[in-house]
C-alpha cells in the first residue's frame, strides 16, 4: 500500500480527511503505475493525483 511504500524509501507521506501529500524520488512511471494500481483497490475510493514540484495542500500552496 502507499504508507508502506513510503515507509521502504524514508519518503514523506502525510493526509488529512481527504488530502494526502507524499514525496517520491523514484521515477514518475513508477509512481503513476502505482496510483492507477491504488485505484483498483476499492470500487467506491478514487484517486485523483497531481504530479508536480509544488506542493497545493489544504488550499495552500
């Protein structure tokens, strides 16, 4: 799972209600493939994710 997979690599990984905010420093194939897999995990969950070097997290950015 994600926490799991941050946890492996010492990369950051925080949510509140419904945001989450992760670092991943392997390559964005990697991290896409893993995002569309999360999304196979639960028909009613969706992810909606937005790769970038900024951070917009609870409104700020």
């Amino acid at each position: 799972n994600l926490v799991e997979e941050q946890t492996k690599t010492d990369e950051f990984y925080g949510r509140y209600i419904d945001d989450i905010c992760m670092t991943w420093n392997r390559s964005e194939e990697e991290l896409r493939k893993l995002l569309d897999d999360a999304n196979t995990w639960h028909p009613n969950i969706k992810l909606d994710y937005k790769i970038g070097y900024s951070l917009p997290f609870l409104d700020v950015q």
